[in-house]
C-alpha cells in the first residue's frame, strides 16, 4: 500500500499541472482569436466575389455626375464596389465613343470590380460597366443578352446623337 500511495503523491501533482497549463493555454489563445477582439479584423474582402462587398472605410461622396455639352447629369448610384472604386477615380474628363446608336462608352485606364448580371432590358440613362474597365452611358433603351455590373441611371437623359463625346465625371 506505501507503494501505491507514493505512486498517487507523485501523480496528482503532475495531473494538476497539467490540467492548469491546459486550462491557461485555452484561455490565452480564446482572448487572441479574431473574433474576440473586436478591434482585429479577419474578413477577407476577395473582390471578385460575385456576392460581396467590401468593407472600405473610405470617405463616402454621395452624388456623382456626368456633363455632356455643358449640362450637368446626376447619376443615381448603386452601392457597391464598383461605384466605390470609380469614385476614387474623379474627376475624369473622357471623350466616350458611340456604339449602335443607342450608348456612348470608353475604355478606362484601370480595372474596376465587378458583379455582373444580365438585364434583359437597358433603359435610356442606365450606366454600366462591360467587362472590368470600359464605362458605358446609354441613350436609347434596348434588349440585351450582354451581362453588366449597374452603376447608376441618369434620369431624362436626352439622345445623345452619334459620334464621339466629351464628357466629365465628377463627384460631390
């Protein structure tokens, strides 16, 4: 019995040790996950998700606008990405091409994101991105089987006849 009892002695003690290291190191590593610390971010913000958006902490700008011929447009905008990402290139003074009578368009330097979508249906005054960088007005309203990521829609848009335009995006 002496024997057992030594065996015991010894073996509770290591036993408690072990279950405080075990219990400390839970406990640290729980305050240092991300999501206990709500001053640590972890999302990953992949932008060419179809289905999310970023979270920016840019300064917001509320209106953007188009002038055409010396009219000013406001553009009624989505909220997502893609108008998040044009607004930070404003001003922009473009001269947009015309492309079967029915929307202007121009290549931009750089790529936006995306969220593309099929409208069926574009209406006069939509504004929309094709692809990843080239920024169309339309002026006629047509059926569609091309697929865009909607920026905004400009009412009252007049046609704006063929030919090359100069235009400017701004934003206030």
């Amino acid at each position: 019995m002496s024997t057992l009892n030594k065996k015991l002695t010894i073996s509770i003690p290591i036993l408690i040790t072990i279950i405080v290291s075990v219990v400390a190191i839970t406990i640290l590593m729980n305050n240092h996950k991300p999501d206990a610390d709500p001053n640590l971010n972890s999302t990953n913000n992949s932008e060419e998700s179809v289905n999310s958006e970023p979270k920016t902490e840019t300064t917001k700008m509320d209106k953007m606008f188009v002038t055409i011929s010396d009219k000013k447009y406001e553009i009624k905008l989505e909220n997502n990405s893609t108008v998040s990402a044009l607004m930070q290139e404003l001003p922009l003074e473009v001269s947009m091409s015309d492309l079967n009578n029915n929307e202007k368009y121009v290549d931009l330097d750089s790529s936006l994101p995306t969220n593309t979508y099929s409208p069926k249906h574009i209406e006069a005054g939509d504004v929309m991105l094709f692809g990843n960088n080239c920024l169309v007005v339309f002026y006629e309203s047509f059926d569609t089987s091309y697929s865009y990521t909607r920026i905004g829609h400009i009412d009252n848009l007049p046609n704006l006849g063929s030919g090359s335009i100069s235009t400017t995006f701004s934003a206030e």
